[in-house]
C-alpha cells in the first residue's frame, strides 16, 4: 500500500487540497481532502492524471511504423518521462503490406504488456489513413493514399486482432461516408483529417458517425468566411472532439484559443504527432519514406510543409497554460478528453476505484514523478 499526503490533486476537474491519496493493488482506494499521519509528505506538490496521446508516431528514434512489437514497447517504457501512461500508437499512410505488419505488432505488443505494462499503457491502433486526400497530404506520402476500401481494411482489423482504435478518413473521398459508417459500427473512432472537404461533406461524415477531427487546421480546409470548411464544421459540431497540436508552430496562439473557446475544454484533445526524430537532436531523418529536416525543433518536409512535430505532450499543457487556460481545463485536454475520445474512458481522472496512474509534478508543472498501475516508473 501506498500513501502519499499534503498533495494537491486534480482530478483533473476538480482540486483536492491537502489531499491523501491511498493506492493499493494498482487501484486508487481513497482520495480525500486530509492529511495522513503515515503517509508520505508531499509539501504540496501537484498529483495529476496520467496524460494519454491519441496521436504519436514515435520518439526517441522508436517508430510506430517499424511493424516491430519492440519498437513500440521501448517507446511505452520511454513516454512516462514526458508524463505519458497511456498512448495511442499512430502509422503514417504506407504500402499495405507496412500496414498489415503494424496492425500485427500492435496486436502483439498489446499482449505483451497484459495488465502490468512497464511502460505507457498501449491502447491500440490509430491508422492515420490510407484513406486521405491527397492535396492534403501533409508530410503523408502520397504514393501510398488510396481510395477508401473496406476490404483492404478488414485486413488491418483482423491483423490488429479488433485493435485499432481511430481511422482518419477524408470524407469528401468515393465511397468514404459508407466506409465510416462501417468502421463505426465496429465501435472505431473516425476521425476526419488530412482533407480537403466542405463544411456539408464534413457535416454529412459527422452525421455518418465521425466523431473527431485530426490535428484540426492542420492538413485541412481551413476557416475561409465564405467557405466555412472542415474546421469550422468540426468545430461547430457537439459530437467532435478535436485534436490540436499546442507547440505553438503548427497553429497560431489565438487560433488555438479561439478552438478551445468555441469547443469548450470537453471537445479538445491535445495531442502531439510526434515523430520517430522527436527527442533527437536536428537533422535529417525519414518519416513514411519521405525525407525531412528537424531544424530547431521544427521538423519539414523539403517543400517546407511540416512534418508532425517534437513536441512532448507535458509541455503541450504549459503551453496552453501560458495562453491563459487555467491549469484543470489544461490537463483535462491530456488527460480525461482523449481518453474518452478513444473509448478508453477507465483512464484519465483520479477517483477511488480508478486505476492508479497518475504523475507528481511541481509548480512549474514540471514531471517529478510518474506511476502507472500504482508502480513509480519514474
Ligand atoms: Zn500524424
């Protein structure tokens, strides 16, 4: 049993001061604001939920799209450090038989972590297409986009073993509003990305059952007076929960604060689309068989279009926080949103009964602490 006292938690909603926090059997089994004679003093430190990335293709060199059960456990076990306990590892559009083997790795990897992963919990897959337009192909290569096929797909389900978790799909492509709905009916997130879709194509996807939008803005028709877009649809849409990558570079700070004021804190998901080079020093690397250049931190492809980011997902919190929203909606963007947008709705917030991941952080919100299934791991 441990007991940790004198804390500040947040649930991530609410705040609980001076909180103990008891976990026994990787469980949360009591959280209450006291103090407990036997507990660790914690001196006010912050306890916050475990934060949870929907949307990463790798860090540290290890890469979601090696097809490799390893690759994708190593970076389980590297993520704490950024304060991640769970992720959602993210493949790049690729030629299928890449995607057969990274559906398969995935499966495996899942099963090899059980109940007590040693890392960041692997939630399963997001395949961030094939079925993209390619006019906005991003940092996609566009060699590998297709048409939407259901077939080729149950190919990627039945390798993930029912895995995968979110699709990306353009809406506006043939036959993509019968291949949501499938996809739906499997109980898959559809998420609308990499797109060049109207505001009614975006609307007739989210009426088919999308029900989030891939790094909104980015890679996306974007906000025009009048031509209102797949932004402004997602946007508008009480269904969506939107994605958005809070470095700073890939949207500017009052756009980020316009979506977080227009979709409210429930309906934003920050998220990092890392990339395998993230955590690297600058240079040249590959993403998806397209060459790129991290220059600063910034990573583009040679037309100079960006190239998924380095950002890690503790600093995506400060950053929002440094754009004036208070620290709860903050972490709840990291925490309880993306987990319920990837039906793992168990994770993300502390509460008695609740899994007992969780990070201690200081005033400058700065990780000092990780703890997943009740085990420090950092
Ligand atoms: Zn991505």
């Amino acid at each position: 049993m441990l007991i940790l006292t004198n804390v500040r938690v947040y649930t991530p909603l609410d705040t609980v001061e001076p909180a103990t926090l008891i976990i026994d059997q990787g469980k949360i089994v009591h959280l209450r604001a006291e103090r407990h004679p036997r507990g660790e003093d914690l001196k006010g430190a912050l306890v916050v939920p475990g934060f949870i990335d929907i949307h990463i293709h790798g860090y540290g060199g290890h890469d979601t799209n090696s097809g490799e059960p390893g690759e994708l456990l190593a970076l389980a076990e590297l993520l704490p450090r950024y304060g991640v306990t769970a992720f959602l590892p993210t493949a790049v559009t690729a030629p299928h038989e890449e995607l057969l083997r990274v559906s398969r790795a995935v499966a495996e990897a899942v099963r090899a972590q059980g109940d007590r992963p040693r890392g960041a919990r692997i939630l399963g897959l997001h395949l961030e297409g094939p079925y993209i337009n390619p006019e906005k192909a991003g940092a996609q290569n566009p060699a590998f986009i297709r048409r939407p096929s259901w077939e080729e797909f149950q190919a990627y389900w039945d390798a993930s073993e029912g895995r995968i978790r979110t699709i990306t799909v353009a809406p506006e492509l043939p036959g993509a509003l019968e291949f949501i709905k499938k996809a739906v009916k499997l109980g898959i997130t559809v998420s609308i990305g990499h797109t060049a879709a109207t505001y009614e194509e975006t609307k007739a996807a989210i009426a088919a059952g999308a029900r989030r939008a891939t790094h909104l803005f980015n890679a996306m028709s974007p906000i025009h007076h009048r031509a209102p877009g797949a932004a402004v649809a997602c946007l508008l849409s009480p269904e969506v929960v939107v994605e958005l990558i809070a470095d700073l570079v890939h949207v500017a700070e009052p756009i980020l604060e316009l979506a977080w004021r227009t979709a409210g804190t429930e309906r934003v998901a920050l998220v990092t689309d890392a990339i395998p080079a993230a955590g690297l020093p600058d240079g040249h690397y590959a993403l998806g068989g397209l060459e790129i250049e991290v220059r600063e931190g910034v990573a583009r492809l040679e037309n100079g279009a960006l190239a998924g980011s380095t950002l890690s997902l503790d600093r995506a919190v400060r950053n929002m926080v440094s754009l004036g929203v208070p620290l709860p909606q903050a972490l709840a963007m990291a925490t309880v949103v993306p987990a319920a947008a990837v039906g793992a709705g168990e994770l993300g917030s502390l509460e008695p009964g609740g899994r007992a991941d969780f990070l201690v952080l200081d005033r400058e919100l700065n990780i000092q602490r990780v703890y997943i299934g009740g085990e420090r791991v950092i």
